[in-house]
C-alpha cells in the first residue's frame, strides 16, 4: 500500500488551511503530533493520559486543560485537533496569551463543542468570565458515544483582530462555522486542550502552527 500525502492532508487541513490563506509561509510548525501526541507541558484539574495517538481524560465533570508552552509569543496561530464522542458535556481547542498558568486560563480563545447545549461556540475568556463571541447550534458533535468522530480548528490573527473556527465530520473538507473579529487578545504564548472529563479522548492529529 503506499503512501498518498493528499490523503493524509485532508486530516490535517493542510492543504484546504493554505488554499483558504489561513496557513501562510512563515507559520511554522510548532506543536505536531501527527501519530503520537508529545508530552504537555502543564494542566489543571484532570491530565489526560496519552497513550501513541489519543489523550483520554478521567471520568469526573472537572473544567481541566493540558496543553504546551510555544516557544516565543505568536500573533498568528492555526491549531486543528480530533475528538472522539463521549458523554462529556463540552471539549474544544484554545490559545493563551501567556505561557499556561496555575489555575484558570484567563485571556484566551477557544472553539468548544457543547454536546449538552447542541451547539458549537468561539468564546474569550477574560477578566475571569467566559463569552460566547460567535456560536452556531446547526451544526455540532453530539455528547452520544455512538456518534463520529469530528476535528475543529481554531484560527486567530492578532493583528487584523480576527478568530475562525471550523469543524471536520467523515469524509468531509473542513469548513468555516465561526468567525468574529474580537479585539481583547492578540498575541498567545500557549496551546491548550479544554474538556469537563467524562473520558473525552483528543486524537492525532492533533496541529498547531504559528507566527
């Protein structure tokens, strides 16, 4: 059987992020767990347990995050991951504008599926609050065990003010579901995994690139 690069990009997103202009030169690749998921570098409440290619989580109802430090602030960042159904009550992708902190993750987007609210949703969190900045319940990954495994990516520009979050389900392309154009955050230091436990596994691959 050989290898079909084409195919494995369709996972990634690699070739839809650079034909849509998200991915651009000069976004280097700064997490990639392609088949294994590294090593996080810090989190809270509950760490997943990684084993090769999935990083599963206990089964309390704890806000938790594990996540990795980047090398330097970025102002640009694409981050795709996968997950797996579970009966968690939400899951999704963030980025922090300081390296990851104790406690909560003050100053920071995420893309969130809330299979207990039927929706998908692009939040900030800051001065100790969350806020939906952009949310769609048309469109969501159920909190069924049954249901597929779906990707989402989150993109911010911090110096055009700009947030995108897109979704991946089957066989599909990935596609925009969110965007707004929130000014609170604009440069990020970290890259997290956010969940409420229920076992919710994050699976490779699992990307971020930045600049």
């Amino acid at each position: 059987m050989s290898y079909a690069p084409s195919t494995f990009h369709a996972g990634t997103g690699e070739d839809f992020f650079r034909k849509e202009g998200f991915l651009v030169d000069g976004m280097a690749p700064l997490i990639t767990a392609r088949y294994t998921i590294p090593a996080f570098d810090d989190y809270e409440a509950t760490d997943l347990t990684i084993t090769n290619s999935s990083a599963k989580a206990g089964t309390g109802a704890a806000t938790s995050w594990s996540g990795w430090n980047l090398d330097a602030a970025k102002t640009k960042l694409l981050a795709i991951a996968y997950i797996a159904p579970s009966t968690t009550d939400w899951a999704g992708i963030g980025f922090h504008e300081g390296t990851l902190p104790t406690g909560a993750l003050d100053e920071s987007y995420q893309a969130i599926f809330y299979g207990n609210q039927a929706r998908i949703a692009m939040s900030e969190y800051t001065g100790g609050s969350i806020t939906d900045i952009d949310t769609t319940s048309t469109i969501y990954q159920d909190d069924v065990i049954s249901s597929p495994v779906w990707g989402i990516a989150l993109y911010v520009d911090g110096d055009s003010n700009l947030q995108k979050c897109f979704i991946k389900s089957g066989t599909a392309e990935w596609a925009e579901v969110l965007s707004d154009t929130d000014s609170d955050h604009t440069s990020f230091q970290s890259f997290f995994l956010w969940h409420d436990e229920a076992s919710v596994r994050f699976i490779t691959p699992i990307m971020c690139w930045g600049s």
